[in-house]
C-alpha cells in the first residue's frame, strides 16, 4: 500500500482508491504513478489508497483487508480507442464470467507475476470481493515499453482523471455511479 490515508469511517463509508498498472512499462504504469503524483491532494480521511501495481491474487486480498463500501480502479489500458482516451465506467458485477478454464489460467498467470487489469476484474469478480459502488477510471494506453515516462496523450490525461477521481470519492452514497 502506498499509504492508509486516516481511519475509515463506517459512518461515511469506505473507499479503496487502487492504482493498477505494470510498474516500469510506460503508459501501463499508470494508476500507480497517478496516486503518487496524487498522494498529498488532500484526500477525505475515509479513503485508503492502495498501490495495486501487483498481480490479481494480491489484489484480491487488498480489497478482502480493507473492506471497502466503494472501490475505484485507476489504470491505463489498451482497448483500441485514441490514444489518452479516458473513460469512467460502473463495473457491472452482473456480467458473465469467463469459464472455470479461463479464471484458472487467469489465476495462473497472476501467481506467475503477470499484472492485468482485465485479470484483476475478473479475479475479483469471481471471488466477489467488489462492493456494488465499483467504478473504473481508465486511460487508453498506447505506450508499453520500459520506462518511466507517459506518451504525450496519456501524460496529457492526468488532470481529467483527478477531475473524475474527485467526482466520484465526493459522490454522495445514495447516488448510484
């Protein structure tokens, strides 16, 4: 975990802001890199912030332990739209699953140290650790090779994912995402 930003509140709610992405592969080291440029942006005290730059079994057990009432995912992937692209989704929990097949090769990629965030869904969709209130800010990625810079677009992109992210830590709880 990047840090555990004040006591949670059963009161308010709790919610889990996680950054997913591949450490050290350009645009996919989105999320992570997001919550460190973002750490000290004077967060509620019912948030925890956790640095889920790690495979989909781990990230499994960081929802568990924290318990979240509401989850967003920040990330950045490749889903074939332009380039720095951001899109905010509720995740339907109510899609189909992969097969049994699939969610174990899933699963085995992940304790191989394969970090995805499609693997990470479903993980933690088919374990059903992710509360209903579960919102993805994603950015479409188009550069994966080693480093620590962001393409021009996805650099570019980081103030409207603070913008969104804010939105949706502030969202009153009966208001569905």
């Amino acid at each position: 975990a990047v840090s555990l930003c004040g006591a949670m509140s059963a009161v308010s709610g709790r919610i889990l802001l996680a950054g997913v992405g591949n450490p050290w592969l350009g645009d996919l080291d989105f999320g992570p890199q997001f919550l460190r440029r973002y750490l000290d942006a004077g967060w509620p005290e019912e948030l925890t912030i956790v640095d889920a730059s790690m495979a989909a079994h781990r990230v499994l057990h960081e929802i568990q332990e924290a318990d979240p009432d509401r989850v967003i995912f920040i990330t950045a992937y490749p889903r074939d739209e332009e380039p720095g692209t951001v899109r905010r989704y509720a995740l339907d929990l109510s899609e189909p699953l992969p097969d049994e097949e699939e969610i174990a090769d899933r699963l085995g990629e992940a304790a191989g140290g394969v970090i995805d965030f499609d693997h990470t869904l479903v993980v933690t969709r088919y374990y059903d650790v992710l509360p209903t209130d579960t919102v993805v800010v994603e950015v479409e990625a188009v550069d994966d090779v080693f480093g620590t810079t962001f393409s021009p677009s996805v650099e570019a992109s980081f103030e409207r994912v603070l913008e969104m992210v804010r939105e949706e830590v502030a969202r009153p709880w009966s208001q569905q995402p």
